[in-house]
C-alpha cells in the first residue's frame, strides 16, 4: 500500500515545480525589455544621437531614439513595453551618430569606422528583461541596415526635352526639421529613359519622414552657371517621401514645371 501512495505522490511534485501564469498555464509573456548604456558612454559619446531597435527572427519589432548623456548613469536608457514573449528569440541593434574621422554624415547610418554600432542578444524571457550594455569599441557589428533605407531618386523622360544636357543637384530633406541629409547632382539625358538617376544609399531612416529637393541649372531667360537662381529661370522642386520599412525606395518624378518650388535655399 505504501509503495501505490508513493507512486502517486511523484507526477504530483514535479508538476507543482513548473512555472505557470495566474491561470495556471505555462508563462507567454509579454514581458517588457529595459535596455540601458552605463556610463561607460558619456565621454565618447555625450551628447550624440542614438537609434535602437528591437528585433526578432530578422524583422524590426519596434524603434526608438534618444541622446546619450555626457553626465547621467545609465547614459541611454528604452524601455520596450510589454515587447518580448517567451519562446522567441530577440536581439537589439543600436547604432550612435557619432561621426569619428573624416568620415560620416549626421542623421545617417555610417559604417562602424564613423558610427559606433552594436548587436546584442536577448536573454530568453521568462518575465521582464533588463539588460545594461557596456561601451565596447572593439566589438562593434555593422547593423545600419535594420535602420537605414537606399533612395533612388529618378526622373522619365519628360525631362529629356526642356532639360537635356543640363547639371540636376538633389538632396534629401528630413522633414521634421528641414535638415539636409545628402545630396548627389548630376545631367540629365536628353535621351535616356530615366532621364536621370541619383543614388542615396542609406539616406533615409525607417519610420522617418523625407523630401527631396531638386534644381535644374536651366538658365532660362538668363541665370548664372553653376548658381541657383530663382525658379522662373532654374527649375526646382520639393517632393514628398514620407516614411518607409522597406529597404531600399525607388521614386520617380514627372517634369511639371506648374508644380515648382523654391528650393534654392537648401543647397546654400
């Protein structure tokens, strides 16, 4: 008889070790995730601008950007609410505007030389997750392309008759602040279908809106070569982007000089 007690008694103990929610089942999140930088930051990267971003299985979950401190600890401090699930697996890329060397454009994702960048693994959760980075420049991973977006910015054929032959300059505009980003110029063809093609590569942030202004050195009516001059004789324009997830964009523009705008500004 003692030995049909003990039998029963076994399965009872090991269940009753097993983690479970409220409900009594297994534990599925979802947890939140604190990711911080000490203060081993501040006095390479004080002040610098930081854009991290949680991601699963190759996908970005969720951004987020801040300013790393020169003084405070931690120096950087997201929290993911409510972003991890058990079972799955997550990593953080963050990257940090820091432009070292000659190299390196602000608001851009340059390569580890010029922008210190990190990729780092999410212990499996089961409950909320805090992980707190130490600055590591010699471990530093290339992740620009979980943030960064390729333009290819073209113009058709309508540009090969007014324009043919003519010098074209665009850049990319951060829309919140009117920021110029990068610029590329080149001619546009008088026969070539686009007519022109300018590469921006890495130019656009995910989930952050753009424009793209661009002038043509037309010298309508007069002008002077190689200067932006007002629109009645350069034509210029200022083109909508918005904000795109994908990882490379391609936008092509139309020749309507009743649409033009005064750009000539952001070239200055």
């Amino acid at each position: 008889m003692r030995m049909r007690w003990l039998a029963l008694l076994v399965p009872l103990a090991l269940v009753s070790a097993t983690a479970c929610d409220d409900n009594g089942s297994e534990p599925t999140g979802p947890y939140d995730l604190v990711f911080e930088g000490d203060a081993s930051f501040q006095s390479a990267h004080g002040g610098q601008e930081i854009r991290v971003a949680l991601v699963s299985g190759g996908a970005v979950e969720s951004t987020m950007d801040g300013t790393v401190s020169g003084t405070a600890d931690p120096a950087f401090s997201f929290t993911f609410a409510d972003a991890l699930e058990a079972g799955r697996t997550y990593e953080v890329h963050y990257w940090i505007d820091s432009n070292f060397g000659d190299g390196g454009l602000p608001a851009v994702c340059d390569e580890t030389a010029s922008d210190h960048q990190w990729s780092v693994a999410v212990p499996a959760a089961s409950s909320d997750v805090a992980l707190t980075e130490t600055h590591r420049p010699a471990e530093t991973e290339d992740v620009c392309a979980t943030f960064a977006a390729d333009l290819t910015f073209r113009g058709d054929a309508s540009f090969q008759g007014a324009h043919g032959g003519q010098a074209i300059q665009a850049g990319v505009v951060r829309a919140s602040d009117g920021a110029l980003v990068m610029t590329r110029s080149g001619t546009v063809s008088a026969d070539a279908d686009p007519s022109f093609a300018l590469e921006f590569p890495g130019a656009l942030l995910k989930d952050m809106a753009y424009e793209v202004h661009y002038w043509i050195d037309s010298n309508f009516g007069g002008g002077t070569e190689g200067t932006c001059d007002p629109v009645d004789v350069d034509h210029q324009w200022s083109v909508e982007l918005g904000s795109t997830t994908e990882d490379a964009v391609t936008h092509t523009e139309s020749h309507v000089p009743a649409e033009q705008s005064a750009v000539c500004s952001t070239f200055d």
